[in-house]
C-alpha cells in the first residue's frame, strides 16, 4: 500500500469508529436514564410500602389493646358474678346444714340428702 491508500483507509475507520462511539454513548445514556427513573419508582414503592406498613402496624396495635381491654373486663365480670352466685350458695348450704339436725323423718332426711348432694 502507498501512503495515499492508507490514509483514506485510517480515515474512514476514524470516523466509523467515532460514530459507533457515539451510538454507544448515545445507548449507554438512555440506559442510563431508563435506569435512573426506574431506581425513583422504587424509591417512591418502597416508600408507599413503609407508610402502609407504619399504617397496618398503628391499627393492629390499636387492636392488641382493645382486645386486652376487653379480656381484661371479661374477667372482671366473671369475677363479680363468681363472687355474686357464691355468696348466695353459701348461704343455701349453711341453712341446709342447720336443718339436718332438726330433722325428724326419713322421708325429710332424704329430701334432705337430694338437695345437699345436688348442691355441692
């Protein structure tokens, strides 16, 4: 090759190589950008996700405590009528026990018996 061939040769290649640079820059950016705008949608997702999440949390924490408030009237109402049934039974069993030793027949003992063993 002479010296005038190999010019015109490198030239083209420049200039082909230059372009093909360009369209690599030019691909690299819009990847770049779609990449970018992509990484703010998530941003933006994870942070919806958070509040949700912060949102749901607040509630079933709202909800642990009225349910706690709830057992915890529960059983004082359980405890109240307890107490309010086994005053009254106690009462019954003294006067029953009372009664036995004023019993005269049998009959009356029996009935006596019935109710004493119906009622422990």
């Amino acid at each position: 090759m002479t010296e005038n061939n190999a010019e015109p040769v490198s030239i083209t290649r420049f200039y082909r190589e230059r372009k093909a640079r360009k369209e690599a820059e030019s691909l690299l950016e819009d990847k770049s950008l779609k990449l970018y705008n992509s990484n703010l949608q998530l941003k933006e997702l994870a942070n919806s996700q958070e509040k949700m999440i912060l949102e749901r949390t607040k509630d079933l924490e709202l909800a642990k405590n009225e349910a706690l408030a709830s057992s915890k009237t529960k059983s004082e109402f359980v405890a109240v009528m307890s107490h309010e049934i086994r005053t009254p039974i106690n009462g019954v069993l003294g006067s029953l026990s009372l009664l036995s030793s004023h019993l005269s027949t049998k009959k009356a003992k029996e009935l006596f018996d019935i109710a004493l063993t119906w009622s422990t």
